[in-house]
C-alpha cells in the first residue's frame, strides 16, 4: 500500500510589520494574536508574490515545495477545513441562538 507524499510551500522570509485591524469590531483580539494573524498574513504575501515571481521568471527560486518522503501514517484520514466555511456556519449558529 503507497500513500502519496504530503507537500507543503515552505518560506524562509523576514518579517515586517504593519498594523492591521480585524474586520469585525465585535470580536477582540489580544496583542499577541493580533501579532500571530499579522506575521502570518505577511508571511503568506511574500510566498503568493515570490510564486508568481518565480513563474514570471523574474526571480530565482525562492519558494521550494516541500515533499515529505514518509508521510505521517496518524495523518492519512485528514481532511482540509474550509475556515471560511467554518466561519460562516458559526456565526449563522450564532444568529440562530
């Protein structure tokens, strides 16, 4: 029995700093979470504008997949989440109560 192998976009890039505001104002976020979700965002922008970087040929390769070569047999049954989707069910449950 083979499994196919897990791939994963890793990115070593430096981190900036700019503030941005949750889109809801009713929920509230600690500093520290507000600076997880912040790096997070960044961190992604760089790999989405390296990648398309990359495919323009404009840049040598910065953004590598990452391949594992035994994959994590606890990992096989995994399914995605859908966060928006989640987000949305959540607060029409919310709605209902």
């Amino acid at each position: 029995m083979t499994s196919s192998p897990v791939s994963r976009v890793v990115y070593n890039g430096k981190r900036n700093s700019s503030p941005r505001s949750p889109s809801n104002s009713s929920e509230i976020f600690t500093p520290a979470h507000e600076e997880n979700v912040r790096f997070i965002y960044e961190a992604w922008q760089c790999v989405e504008r390296d990648l398309r970087n990359q495919i323009s040929g404009s840049e040598r390769c910065l953004v590598e997949e990452y391949v594992e070569k035994i994959p994590n047999p606890s990992l096989k049954a995994f399914k995605p989440v859908d966060l928006s989707d989640l987000k949305r069910r959540n607060t029409q449950d919310a709605k209902k109560s």
